[in-house]
C-alpha cells in the first residue's frame, strides 16, 4: 500500500493544475519550498485556457508509482475530474477535499497520498490550510480502515501493477523502453507498436494452458477453450488472405520458414532464393543459418544497373540448377515482386512456389499490395511488422499441403504451441479486416514515397530509385558515411534505423553502405506526409554533422518535440 511517512516533515511534493489552478499552484509551490519540501512542479507552466486537467493528473499519478515524488498535490476548478483521472491508477489513492476537515479526514481514515484541492472561488488562505492539514496528519492504520482500503485497491489491481510489486527491476526496465518508444521516431522497417487488444490477449491467462497437437486433436485435456482461439485464428487468417489452409503454431517467421521447408524438402535438395546480400532473408539460404546447412540453396540478386529484380536471369538460373523450391519474398527489396512471373518459371521447371511475405503482410491484407496467394503452393509471414500483430509466424497453404505442415510443425520443429500468442496474432487478423486498416496501410505507402523522394532530395541515393512498399534502402555513400555510423548517430538523435547492406555493397556485413528505413510504425502513431519531409531534414543534418555532437542534440531536441504532437495510439477494440 502507497504510503507516505509525516513523521517527517519534509517531503518531496509533486504538484499540478489545470488552467483553472495556476495561480494557486504558483502560491502552493513558494510555499512548500519556503517549509523546505522539495517540489516536483508537473506542470502547466504558462497559460492555456484549452489544456486538458486529466494530463496532468496523469503526469502527477505516473511519477509517484515511478517513486519521483512522495506525495502529490492537483488543483483545479472543482476538483472532481482530477480526482476521476488520478484514481484510475492502481496504488493512487486520490481525495478531493476542500476543508482541512476533510484534509485530516482523507489521511486518518483513508490514508490519501494524493491531495486535490483549489476550486473556484478559495483564497490562498484557505487552500494552504487545506495543505498543511493534509501534510501534517498521519493514516490511522486502524484495522477497519486497512480492511477497506485493501478491498479498494483489489479494484484496480492489474498485471502492470502486479508486475511494478513483484519485479520492480523488470517493470523499471519496460518503463524506460516505454519512453524510448514514445519519445523516439522508430524507423526500423520490421517493427511497430502492437494494439492494446492485442498486448492484453498475449499476456493473458492463456499462456497457463498447455495443448500439444491441434484443435480437436489435442494430447492434453482442458483444450476446449483454446481449441476455439486457435479454430478462429485459423479461420480469420485464410479469410483476410484467401487462403485454402492456414498453420498459426510458428513461434516466428523462421520457425514458419523450417516447417514449410520441412513440407516439401529433403536434407540436400535445390532451392533457388534472393541472396541476403541483394534483400533477402537468413532464412532463404545463409550459410550461417540452417537453411543454408540443410539445403542446397542457390541465390539470385537484383540488376546491377536497375536494381531490379531480373526475372529472365531468375528464369535462367532455374533451368539451370532446377530448384526443388522457387522462393520470392525479402527483408530488404522495396519493390513490387511479379508473383505471376515467378509462377510461370516455377511451373517451366516443376518446383514448388513460395513466398516469404513477412514484410508485406499488411499492405497485402489490406489489398494495397499484390497478393502471393493466389500464386503460391506456401506462403510465410511474420505476424508483428506491417501487420502489426505479436511477435509469431503463419504458414498459408494449399489444402493439399497443410496436412504435410502441420505434422512439421508439430511434432516436428516445435512443442507446445503459445496460445497467449495465437490468441494475439487472432486478434490482430479481425483488425487487419476493418477499414480503419485499409487506410492506415494506404498511409505507409505514401508516407515511405515521400520519405523517400525527400531523402532523395537531399542528396541521398535511393535503391532501384524509389519503393513500392513500405520500406526504402538508402546508400549513404554520397555523404560519405557508413550505414554502423549513421544508425549510430541517428540513435543519439533517438531516430531508431537499422544498417543495411546495399546491392552490391563494397562493405562489410557488419560496416554497410546503407540503412533501411520505414514507416509502418511512425504511421502507426499518425505521422503523414509533412511530418516526412522534416524527418528527412532530421536524418540529413544528423549523417552530415556526424561528429557535431551539438547538432545531434539538437536534432533530439526536435525530434522529441515532434513525438509530443504524436502519442502512442489506443487503436479501436
């Protein structure tokens, strides 16, 4: 139970108003400072008739559960929404009281650790003695009072603050991530922020339940809940994609990736994929990962002059090496992949068709991108980056395979399946079907031309010239950097970009000539067209005053500025 102590009589005090409560913050803040408590002032500090009291309140609330203030002081015209708002955080304990009656009263009976007083038409006067009757009465601690006070603080109990009581190192941890996203512009192509539905279905009592095997068909008891989850993720993934079957067990993408290999492939059999080099993915043949181990893979790239795919080279290779597998799809190709194309030459040769749509997803489901589907003996996909799902792989398959997948996937790669997850990824198929989706996937796209005609602009050189999708590969080698340096620098800015190898890079892997930029997330918070061309001002004066530590600050100043103007969304249930 939130507490603070009066046997001392020095405290540090967090205070907020309201427009309605300035003037008596300003009186309340010498006056503390004057009785030698510290004061956290949470603001306003200037005058806004149009400010909102409940963003302060929260302000006030969130750094006392931070343990920043020891108590906390809101003012504002009547008092009753502060208190609405302030009381919504489990451990707060907001009481309005107007008298010093009610001061003492709040802090004896019911141990109040925030005060929240002024009102139209109280003098300073009465107000402070309001205060100092609140500061200087101890809770009672009678046993009745406890009794109640428990009871009430069962009503909000909930998993963050079950976790800020049981790990407070775990939840200071996820607190301080919780702000690098907030006040960051994250332009990492394969990242985005998941929907509160989505977050609430993944860490759910769900991850309680083991249920080895498949709906219907489970090696444990006690499945008949989560065989309805997993039956509607199912479903809501072949209908948002038109696909004949669907697997929703993967752990991730590469996990997907194995099982669908796992399918159709023996130890030592050709697959002919896009090398990681020119966009590809570990998944499609590295010789690090165990695709590159277990398989044969023999890897295509991109135009030299273009950039490109060239599909009669792909063609050429496949009549060569004869692939058992044909595979499109990449983690770094911003252009549309002619899926019929890659079809007629999978046919020509009598090899299997896949496509890895990770990146993608999104756009496809919301039909502002060609579908592989229709095309495909196997399509994969992560369920997080533009389908803004948890982190987790589907496999989509003709009916005729899925049989063949499933038995890899389980008992094959994988144990238990995570149902917290699949209840996740089913949640985040039904939004992926509304029309708020659609829009939303529209903007990526035209947020990622933008970015990437201004970036041009400016002197940068764009891959193959442009995107189509969501993401943009940027050769840095016209400013004279390298990609390791500038995603470094552009951090201390807090813009979040990965390096990138380039089609042809002369760097090392680990060095590169390039960045991958994209907009799924930063979308996700609102951010249009305009706001993409200051971004590109922001990325353009940090690559080149790459040493200025003064301009990166800068930079960060303004960064944090414009996320201010973009809270991180709550997306429609």
């Amino acid at each position: 139970m939130h507490d603070f102590q009066v046997e001392s009589d020095r405290h540090v005090v967090g205070i907020a108003s309201d427009h309605g409560g300035l003037e008596l913050k300003a009186v309340l803040a010498a006056w503390l400072e004057e009785r030698g408590h510290k004061v956290v002032d949470l603001g306003p500090y200037d005058l806004d008739p149009e400010d909102d009291y409940t963003d302060f309140a929260v302000a006030l609330s969130k750094a006392f559960l931070r343990d920043e203030i020891e108590c906390g002081i809101l003012i504002c015209r009547s008092g009753i929404g502060m208190s609405i708002a302030a009381n919504r955080f489990h451990g707060i304990r907001a009481a309005l009281a107007l008298t010093p009656e009610r001061a003492r009263k709040s802090r004896d009976h019911n141990n109040s650790n925030v005060l929240v007083s002024g009102g139209d038409g109280m003098s300073s006067k009465d107000f402070l003695a309001v205060v100092e009757a609140w500061l200087s009465t101890p809770y009672s601690q009678a046993e009745r009072h406890t009794r109640r006070l428990v009871k009430a603080d069962v009503l909000t109990y909930d998993d963050t603050a079950a976790l800020r009581n049981a790990d407070r190192e775990i939840y200071d941890i996820i607190h301080r991530e919780c702000a690098r996203e907030e006040r960051g512009l994250e332009l990492i192509a394969s990242e985005n922020f998941a929907s509160p539905a989505v977050r609430a279905a993944c860490g759910s009592i769900l991850t309680n339940k083991y249920a080895e095997g498949y709906p219907g068909r489970r090696y444990y008891s006690g499945c008949v809940h989560v065989d309805e989850v997993e039956q509607l993720a199912i479903d809501r993934a072949c209908a948002l994609f038109g696909a004949e079957a669907a697997n929703v067990q993967p752990h991730s993408g590469s996990q997907a990736n194995m099982g669908a290999y796992y399918a159709i492939l023996e130890p030592g059999d050709t697959v002919l994929g896009m090398s990681l080099d020119h966009g590809g993915h570990l998944t499609h043949g590295h010789k690090v990962n165990f695709s590159g181990r277990t398989y044969n893979f023999v890897g295509y790239g991109v135009d030299p002059k273009t950039e490109f795919l060239d599909y009669d080279e792909i063609e050429k290779m496949a009549m060569e090496c004869k692939p058992k597998l044909l595979l499109a799809g990449a983690s770094a190709y911003p252009r549309i992949i002619d899926f019929p194309r890659m079809r007629e030459i999978a046919d020509k040769v009598g090899a299997y068709f896949m496509v890895d749509m990770a990146h993608i997803a999104g756009l496809v489901a919301a039909g502002v991108h060609p579908s592989p589907v229709p095309y495909c003996d196997i399509v994969t996909t992560t369920t997080h980056k533009t389908l803004r799902g948890p982190r987790g792989g589907l496999i989509l398959a003709k009916a005729d395979l899925i049989k063949k997948i499933n038995s890899q996937v389980f008992p094959g790669i994988q144990g238990g399946p995570l149902m917290h997850i699949i209840a996740g990824k089913a949640v985040c198929f039904k939004e992926a079907m509304s029309d708020d989706f659609k829009t939303y996937q529209k903007q990526i796209k035209l947020n990622a031309a933008c970015l990437a005609n201004a970036l041009a602009e400016r002197g940068f050189r764009i891959v193959s010239g442009g995107t189509d999708n969501h993401l943009m590969l940027v050769d840095l080698r016209p400013k004279g950097v390298s990609g390791k340096d500038a995603a470094t620098a552009l951090d201390q800015a807090d813009i979040t970009v990965n390096m990138n190898l380039i089609p042809f890079d002369p760097a090392k892997p680990t060095v590169t000539s390039g960045l991958r930029v994209g907009t799924p997330a930063v979308t996700t918070r609102g951010l249009k067209e305009a706001e993409m061309v200051t971004i590109a001002d922001f990325i353009t004066r940090v690559v080149e005053h790459i040493d200025n530590a003064d301009v990166i600050a800068q930079v960060k100043a303004e960064v944090n500025e414009l996320t201010k103007r973009f809270p991180m969304p709550r997306f429609k249930a």
